[in-house]
C-alpha cells in the first residue's frame, strides 16, 4: 500500500470538511441543482441532509478497507442522485493519491463545488474533467457511476489491464413488520419516498407489509396521508415526460389489479396479494403489498433482489435471512443516510 | 361483424354501440374493470362511445384476473412468452370460437385471398403440442386446419425442441404441388435462424406462395431492420416482397392486425391494417388522449372480439396513425433513470435478457 490506512482516512476526512464549506454555502448551487434534478428548492434542501459530513472512525475504516488501492482513479459520475458524488469522490480519494472526476453532464454543480473546495483546502490531488475518453486510461482504476449498460459499454472500451468498478442503478423497499405502529411507520417511510422524488437508488418503490391483507390496506391508506403531509412541507418537483408516462400506466394498471389512492404529487397503489411485485416508477409512487409470512417474503423477493440496494424496516432484527445479503439495511426514516463505511451499492463490483 | 365481414355487407351495429356493450357487461363481470372505471369516474351507464372507456394495461394481465368467468370454466389459457419479474400475462378463454373465427376471418382476407384451396400451409415455429399456452401457436395451427384440412397428415411444423429443422422443412416445400402456392408462417426471430441456417441457399416455393412474419427478436436472434428481413425472406422464399406480409398480434387480444401489402396495391410496408370489429387509437402515453393522426403515441387497441376480457387494451407499444392504417415503432422504453434508482425498463430488459 503506498498510503498508509490514516494518510487515507485524513484524506476522506479533509474532504469531508470541504463538503460541510460547500454544505455552509449551499444556497449557491442550490438553484443550479433543482434546475437540473427537477426538485423543488425544498426537495433540494432535503436532499443536502443526506450529504455525509460526519464519519466515525470505525465507518471510516471500513469505507477506506472496501476502496482498496489504487495508483489512480477516474471518476466517471453520470446518472445519480445529486448528493451521490461526494461518496464517489471519497471513495476514489481512499483508493488513490490522484483523482480526475468527470461530473454528470447534467448535474455537475455539486462535483464542482466540491472540487473547488478541495483544492482551496490544499487538496490538489482531485481534478476536474469534463471529457473523459476512458481508452486513452493506460492505469489505475476507473469508477463508473451509471445505469448497467453505460458501465458495460465502458468497460468494453478501457485497456484490459484497468480496473473498471461499476456501481449501477438499483432500488429500495420496505419491509413492514407485523408489530410495526402503522403511523409512525407510515410518516418514516414517507421521508424515505419524497427523498429526491425518489430517484436514488436506496429510495423504496414497494412497501412489503407482513401480515394479513387488510393491515396492508390500512397500511397504504396511512402512507398516503404522510406523504399528502409531507408533501405540503417538501412539494414534489417536476416530473420529466417519460416519468409522468411510466407513472401513468403504473396508476392505471394499479387501479385495475388493486386499489389507488391518488393526489397530486404523489400515489400510493395496494397491489393484491400473491400478485408479483409490481415495482412502482420513481417520482413519490410506491406499492404496497401484503405478505403473509417471512417465507412468503422470500419468494416475493427473488425475482427483484439482485436490484435491491436498500431495505427499510422498523424491525432491524426480524430482517435476517429476509433480505439480499448486499442491501442495506436501515430503520424506516433512515434510508437515505446510509453510514459512510463504503460504497451506497454493495453489490458494486 | 366477422360474419359480416366475411359476406361483404354492412355491420349490423355501430362499432361504438358493441364496444360500450361490452364495457358494461365487463363493468360487471371483470372485477378490476369495475374498480379502473370506478378510479377514473366513468359511469358505465353513460358510456356513448368506445373511447370514453378505459383501457386496460398488458401489465394487468400479469397481476390480475382479466377474464369475465370462474377460472375453472376456462377452455384455453394464453400466456405471454416474456416473464416480467417473474410473471408472465395471462389471457383465459372459456371458448376459442370468437377468437378462431376472427383470426380466421381476417387472417384468410389479408394472407391467403384468391389462393385457390386447400392453401398448404408451413409453420416455422412449434407445434400446439409442444407450446399449448401461445396464442400465435394457436393461430399458426387454426390456420393450417383452416387452409389445408386435408393436410393434416403432412408434417407443418418446423421447431422442435426450440431448434429449426431444415432438412425436414426442405424436405416439406420439396413435396409441394408446383401449382398449388403455400404460405408460410414464421416467427421474425425464426426466420432470421432460418436464413443463417441457409446461408444463402434459396428454398424453392410453389409460384404466389406467401409469407407471414410476426413479431419481434426478444432476444431470441440478432436483430435485423424489418426492410433487410423482408428483402432476405422473399429472396429464400423466391417470392416478391410484397408477397411478405407482417401480422402484429398480442396474447392480451383476439385480434390481429395486417400489412396489406396483398390486397391493397396501394398499401406500403410497415402500415398494418384493422379488422372491422378493432381499432387502434394512438394515445398520449401521460393522458391517454387520442393524439392527431401522424403524431406518435401508444397503441391503445379496441377489440370487439376480446369479449370476456378486456374490450380496451394499452399496449406498451408506440404508434401512429397514417393514411390506410397505423404503423408499430417500436416498444415504449421507459423513462431513463435521472439518479440511480433503477429504471422500471432497465429492470425488465435485464429480466427478460437471452439466458
């Protein structure tokens, strides 16, 4: 290892405090990022909550051990939440002592702020580029940050001897447990959904309620008025033409096989039990579904657990063996601030 | 309608009055009908016209119960060949014979009119034995009893086991009558293993046979642009391109839909044309509002013939209207993601991806 585990720690600490200068002054990319992402400015202050400041050392450690070592590392960001790019960043920071990050061409004010705040900091082992031709990268690593088959056309162009990591797009779900307090599980999980109008890859589109059909039903109902709550406190931004198709046919489909409870910034469908999981698009739409039994939980969950990325519950210990060994696992309410102890995805390769 | 149809006369009631006939009785009989008609107000009793129902998305097929009798009264169960996420959609028919006599109807009108009878015919596919869920399976086998019943005895069939058998299908077009044209009816993916498998050799067909292709490649073969494939068919076939046909049909209908490249000097390739008891509107995919003719949209499809399912079906696909029918461009593909949270899209493609 040419760094010393502290000499990276320090390192992914020192731009941990650029983020909190950038945090301090968020007010000035703030338009820049709402313009971009399509949240509303209240979205976007909710989503700066979820940019890590803080790190224990244990986390850190871990986070530092998981990014391994690296001569350099090429950040190529694309489509991601905008918080998204300061754990990239961190996370190639800790492999290596020389970074280049393309931002998302689309939302690249934070990556900047943060780069600009990192080398007033000293820090001048980050650059900015806004090209990036991967086939010309001879060494290091490259960081790929995309939807599955950017990463593989990526990979397909890089020198064979360059380490492509690829951190793809995902989902996340709840699981609600059969002792679950249905409105305080609702009002948690609204948090999670109205997060960046739910187009992270932790954000929960299907809500599992374990228990018999009718507290589900109760379930839904409870969500949808947290989320009618919340969204007068953090309305929901703008929808792109395609998002507001996909979310068309979901309502309409969910309005046949199920029930639906609709209001302006967001829906909330009951999908019948026994029916496969019908994954709601992002934009604050989730499904929820009643499971009878944990077992049940399993087999519901196969055909979609290699994109779990993140599971919600209010009952951590009655998760085990429930869930894709990757996801992350969090109480409800707390989806969207995973600890830095590594990549959001664990399934990144 | 068919009967009419297929006398040449007029319809004996308005499309619109038969397509709001059958809403109600769907209303009533299809459950999750009654619950969409109830989630977008529309009162069933003031329906005027077809359009003012609403449509029923393909996805229902796979969550729910899209059939207006007790399952167990079920005569035949389609299903579709994808599996989304582990489901695949369901179409149950408690009787085949609305469905046989539309197909048959429209499908002899558009593929094997002024042929002279009995029409051979050669299915490059799988037998009803082997794939008994497939409505175009179904349709492919109706056709061969329909056109040539007293060929039954003559092998038809050309996949078996999922391979292409060639020699037998040599064998098969080498036994037809010079002077009694066929049609053939394949699937655009098993036309594209056929043409690799011949690699150039040309099949000899009886003069004014035809060709049916349908569907798409579902990552069954390589893709190829429906110009090239019809240009290679007609080529290995030895008929002219025109003589290649494209029929556009769903598991979730009773009805297809015809080039009419055969019956219409006029009809170019890639227009598809309705029977008279279906219609498809082209419909903003965020209001599901008609959209003008020669303006893209989805594919909502009226099926009269869809009589204890859902006369009103949305389809995934992307159409517009043009003069003398509609044209098919291509599957709707979602919404791109705009953070990391996976596409519904990019989840079914890696679902449904070749094994």
């Amino acid at each position: 290892m040419s760094r010393s585990v502290e000499v990276r720690m320090a390192d992914v600490r020192r731009l941990l405090e650029c983020a909190s200068i950038v945090f301090a002054g968020r007010a000035g990319i703030a338009p820049a990022i709402a313009a971009a992402s399509g949240l509303t400015a209240e979205g976007v202050e909710l989503g700066f909550a979820s940019l890590e400041r803080e790190v224990s050392d244990a986390d850190l450690r871990a986070f530092v051990a998981a990014a391994g070592d690296a001569e350099r590392v090429h950040v190529v960001l694309s489509a991601n939440v905008f918080v998204a790019p300061l754990r990239a960043m961190a996370f190639a920071r800790a492999a290596a002592g020389r970074v280049t990050v393309r931002p998302s061409p689309r939302d690249p004010a934070l990556t900047r702020a943060l780069v600009r705040a990192a080398v007033a900091a000293g820090d001048d082992a980050l650059t900015l580029v806004d090209e990036r031709d991967v086939s010309s990268i001879e060494t290091g690593e490259v960081h790929v940050y995309g939807r599955d088959a950017t990463i593989a056309a990526l990979r397909a162009r890089v020198h064979p001897h360059v380490v492509v990591r690829g951190h793809g797009s995902g989902m996340g779900l709840a699981i609600v447990s059969p002792g679950a307090q249905m409105a305080a599980a609702a009002d948690a999980l609204a948090l999670d959904i109205v997060a960046f109008d739910q187009r992270g890859c932790l954000s929960p589109r299907v809500a599992i309620v374990v228990g018999p059909t009718p507290r589900a039903e109760a379930f839904a109902e409870a969500l949808h008025a947290s989320l009618c709550v919340l969204g007068t406190r953090i309305p929901r931004g703008r929808l792109f033409a395609d998002e507001r198709a996909d979310a068309c046919r979901w309502r309409e489909t969910l309005a046949f096989a199920g029930r639906l409870w609709e209001a302006g910034d967001h829906a909330v469908a009951f999908a019948p039990e026994g029916s496969p999981l019908p994954i709601a698009p992002v934009g604050r739409h989730v499904t929820v579904v009643p499971v009878a039994s944990r077992d049940a939980v399993v087999a519901a969950l196969a055909p979609v657990a290699r994109f779990v990325v993140a599971v919600g519950t209010d009952d951590l210990g009655g998760l085990e063996g429930m869930t894709p060994a990757h996801a992350r696992r969090s109480l409800l309410g707390a989806m969207q601030r995973p600890p830095l102890d590594g990549p959001v995805d664990r399934r990144s390769a | 309608m068919v009967l009419a149809f297929q006398r040449g006369v007029a319809m004996p009631e308005s499309f619109d009055a038969l397509a709001v006939d059958l809403a109600r009785f769907q209303v009533k009989t299809v459950p999750g009908y009654a619950r969409l008609c109830a989630a977008r107000s529309v009162d069933p009793a003031r329906l005027v016209r077809a359009g003012d129902a609403p449509a029923v998305p393909t996805d229902a097929f796979k969550l729910s119960r899209v059939f207006a009798f007790d399952a167990a009264d079920a005569a035949v169960t389609f299903r579709t060949s994808g599996t989304t996420l582990g489901a695949r959609g369901m179409h149950l028919m408690r009787d085949v014979g609305t469905y046989d006599a539309a197909a048959l109807a429209f499908g002899r009108a558009m593929l094997a009119g002024g042929l002279p009878a009995p029409v051979p015919v050669v299915v490059i596919g799988p037998s009803a034995e082997e794939a008994p869920d497939s409505s175009l399976v179904h349709m492919c086998t109706l056709f061969a009893r329909a056109l040539a019943p007293g060929s039954l005895d003559q092998p038809r069939c050309f996949v078996r086991g999922g391979s292409l058998d060639l020699d037998g299908l040599r064998a098969r077009l080498a036994s037809l009558a010079p002077a009694a044209p066929a049609v053939v009816l394949a699937t655009s993916f098993a036309l594209v293993h056929l043409l690799d498998a011949l690699g150039g050799e040309r099949l000899s067909m009886p003069a004014g046979s035809r060709v049916m292709q349908t569907g798409g490649f579902k990552g069954r073969s390589r893709e190829v642009a429906a110009d090239e494939l019809r240009h290679d068919v007609a080529l290995a076939f030895g008929v002219p391109e025109r003589s290649v046909v494209a029929e556009y049909g769903m598991t979730e209908l009773s009805s297809q839909f015809w080039e009419a490249t055969l019956v219409d000097e006029r009809a170019r390739h890639g227009v598809y044309v309705a029977p008279p008891w279906a219609r498809v509107v082209a419909v903003d995919p965020e209001t599901l509002a008609p959209v003008p003719d020669g303006a893209i949209g989805i594919a909502r499809i009226e099926d009269l013939a869809n009589v204890d399912s859902a006369f009103a079906v949305l389809t995934e696909d992307r159409s517009r209207i043009v003069t003398g029918g509609f044209e098919l461009l291509g599957r709707s593909p979602g919404a791109p993601p705009r953070g990391c949270s996976i596409a519904l899209d990019e989840m079914l493609s890696s679902a449904e991806g070749p094994p």
